[in-house]
C-alpha cells in the first residue's frame, strides 16, 4: 500500500468539506497518509489529523462582491511560501495528491515530482467545459498555473470528458431529509452583512432570508432578514429545510443544492475567472445567474423567486470507485 501525501486548499469551504469524504476513503487505500493545508482558516472543523499547515498563497474575500485584493496581497509571505516549497519532503511519498494547494505543487515541480490533481480546478480548465462568453486570459492563466500538475482528476457539475466526474457530496448531506420550511438559505461571502441586509430587504420585506455571513461574529435579525455566523452544521442545516439557495457561483454549495433539490440562483464573484466559468457550466444546466446585487440586476432575483424551480441532476456516490481508478492509474504508471 503507497504513502500518500493529500495536500488540500484552504481557501473557502469547499476544498475541506470535499476532503471530509475523501481523507477517509486514502486511509483505507494508503500504508501511510499525510494531510497538508494551507491558505487563511477554515470555519471547517476536521476530525482527522493534519501534517501540514502551511501559509501558502491563500485569497482573502472582501465586502461588495469580490476579492479584496490588498488584504490578499498583504498577507501574501513570499519568502514563507518559497521556504515552505523548498523545505516540504514531497520525495518521501509514493503519490501525492493535490487539490488546488499551490506549496505541495511547486514543491513537486521543484523536485521533479508527479503531483496528480484531484480538484474542481482541473475540471474547469478541461477543453470541453463552459467558458464565460468574455475571455479573460490573465484569469486562465493564474488557474492554470496556480498549482501545477502532472495528471488531472477532476468535479464538475456535468460530465464533460473521460477524467470529470460529477461533485463528491458529502455523506453528511446525502443523508439529510430534504423539506421545505419556506425561507432562503443565503451564502455571498464576498459581501458584507450590511449590504446583504439592505439588498434582501429591497427585494422582499416578506421573504424569510437566512444569511449567513463570513463578517459576522454573532447572530442577528434585521426584519426579515436572520443574519448567522457561517457554521457548517447550522449551515447544512438551513439548506435541507429551505425553499431555494442564493450562493456565489463556487461549487460545493451550488452542488449541495442542487443535490438536495432546491432551486438554485448564483451571483459569481467579481473578477474570479473560476466563478464566471462556474456560472456559464450552470447555466448551460437551467440555473439563472445574477451578475451582481446592483439594483439593476435585482428583478432577476425577484424573478427566481416567483417562478423558479428545481434543476434534476444526478450525482451518484462514487468517489471511492474515482480514488481507486487515480491510485491505479498513477501506481502503475509509476512502477512502469
């Protein structure tokens, strides 16, 4: 049985929750197995162990719709990342797997390391995935460049080629008993309470809305509007007993939903190229997209909740089957 390394990014929510079902699946496939994290905290708690945290090259949300570049770039730590990358002993594993982590891909293009890709990222940079209509090329470039690899695996919210598979959802969620208690569960973490509180509120002062918000330390209430700390449980809670999502264009949250049946409307972020390629895969599947909270763009979201409806998809359980196909796969080409 190999030692694996599993480095995942910390970025967001995403990432981690995906790694919830995969660390579990190497353990039982690996004599050894190593996690790595890096990027700003998680509000994921994990129950397994983790080797690594590194401070790696994370992105940092800001408050009206985007990233807030200079608190990206202020806790960018050159020599830190260079350090971590030069010091991480990726040549003391049989694989290492990697999930959109910049330090252990570098670390593996340093060192003449395979690094296989098990991310959403590499799906989106697949040849027959969506692209937004407006090209961005700077925005391609950092997603192909930001964790190199030698070999991709990837989820996406279709199938569009022999090595994308549809969302790994976690058991936590296919567990749940989906119902509908009437209120729209609420995640924009790239806007800040005050301006989610006015913007919902403008669309609708009878709509139960339940936000919840990455800048908000503790609960509260604003008429309609119940604003929540983000907290997985609590979160995925509010999403099996709600009557629609209204999310960023990501893709765990998306997919949850759509998962679970709710009637799904997303907002991509502001010049995050992942995100606008995220919105044109989702709306070749029905789902409306909002460009912004502008009030411009506001009766598109007044129109989702009159006559929206569910989007049918099918994302079987099959995350097990794709980790034995990878560890097959990349083993034996290593061993030829």
């Amino acid at each position: 049985m190999p030692r694996i390394l599993y480095a995942i990014q910390g970025t967001g929510n995403g990432h981690l929750a995906r790694s919830l079902d995969i660390v579990p699946l190497l353990q039982e496939r690996a004599s050894h197995l190593d996690v790595l994290i890096s990027g700003p905290p998680s509000d994921i708690q994990l129950p397994y162990p983790v080797r690594y945290r590194c401070h790696g090259m994370g992105f940092i949300f800001g408050k009206s719709g985007g990233i807030s570049f200079s608190k990206t770039f202020a806790q960018l730590n050159a020599p830190a990342l260079l350090r971590e990358t030069r010091e991480l002993p990726v040549k003391d594993y049989d694989l290492v797997i990697n999930d959109f982590e910049p330090v252990s891909a570098w670390a593996c293009r340093l060192r003449q390391v395979p690094c296989v890709a098990l991310s959403h990222q590499s799906a989106v940079l697949g040849p027959e995935a969506p692209r937004p209509r407006r090209p961005d090329p700077v925005g391609h470039a950092v997603l192909r460049h930001y964790a190199p690899s030698t070999a991709h695996y990837g989820f996406h919210f279709e199938r569009y080629d022999e090595h994308t598979f549809t969302p790994v959802i976690r058991r936590q969620v296919r567990e749940l008993t989906p119902q509908n208690d009437g209120h729209y569960t609420v995640y924009l973490p790239a806007y800040d309470e005050e301006t989610l509180v006015n913007r919902l509120r403008y669309i609708s002062r009878d709509t139960p809305w339940e936000v919840f918000s990455k800048h908000s330390k503790q609960e509260s209430r604003h008429g309609n509007v119940r604003v929540r700390p983000v907290s997985g449980a609590a979160f995925t809670d509010s999403l099996a007993r709600s009557a629609g999502v209204f999310c960023g264009a990501g893709f765990e949250t998306p997919a949850e939903a759509l998962y679970l049946g709710k009637k799904l409307l997303v907002v991509p972020m502001k010049n995050q190229y992942e995100q606008a390629c995220n919105a044109a895969s989702l709306a070749h599947l029905g789902v409306p997209v909002v460009k912004s909270l502008k009030d411009k763009h506001l009766t598109g979201v007044e129109e989702w909740l009159r006559f929206g409806r569910p989007i049918p998809v099918d994302y079987p359980d099959e995350t097990g089957r794709i980790i034995d196909r990878l560890l097959m796969e990349q083993l034996g080409r290593k061993r030829h």
